[in-house]
C-alpha cells in the first residue's frame, strides 16, 4: 500500500462515521517516510486533509503497514501503544477517542 491508497481509505471511512454530537477532535497522523494527514471531527463532519494540523488534540505516529492493520482491525490500539507500534504526542484520551471513531 503506498500513502495515497491510505489517505484514500481513512476518506471512505471517514464518510461512513456518523458524527453527530461528538465533541470536536482533530488528530494528526504521521507515517514516517510517507506522509502526514489529519482527522478533524468539528460540527457534526469528519474532515480529512493532507496537512499537518497545528492546533490539534494529539499527533499519532505509526509505520504505514501497522496504520493499515490498525484501520482494518487487525491490530488493536493499546496493544500498539502498549509495544511501541503506535506513538501519541499530546492527549492519549484524543488518541484513544480516534481509535473508536474509526470502528
């Protein structure tokens, strides 16, 4: 998979969550050597963008093939936290809020 297929990915998904309600929650993702997105919840819409997002909740940085897994739940995410695959820079809570939004 190269970065744009990801990017591509986490946008369908991103259209599939309902986000009514939800508090606002913008999460950087870093894939080292590829790339670098973020996923803002704000106003009952899920954006997601090819940019670095300064005023954000948390940053998470994880390798592209253990991102994938953890987007087709192959890979839980404290269980990637708990062995390094997944390193959160800011609110773990925000981390862990992603994390769900993407089931």
């Amino acid at each position: 998979m190269v970065f744009q297929d990801l990017l591509t990915k986490v946008r369908s998904m991103a259209e599939r969550i309902d986000a009514k309600g939800k508090d606002f929650l913008a999460v950087q993702v870093n894939i080292p050597g590829h790339g670098v997105f973020y996923v803002e919840v704000k106003d009952g819409k899920v954006s997601v963008e090819p940019y670095e997002y300064n005023d954000r909740n948390c940053a998470i940085t994880m390798d592209l093939d253990h991102f994938d897994k953890l987007l087709d739940g192959k890979l839980d995410p404290v269980k990637a936290f708990l062995t390094g695959k997944l390193k959160v820079d800011g609110d773990v809570g925000k981390a862990l809020e992603f994390s769900k939004l993407l089931k």
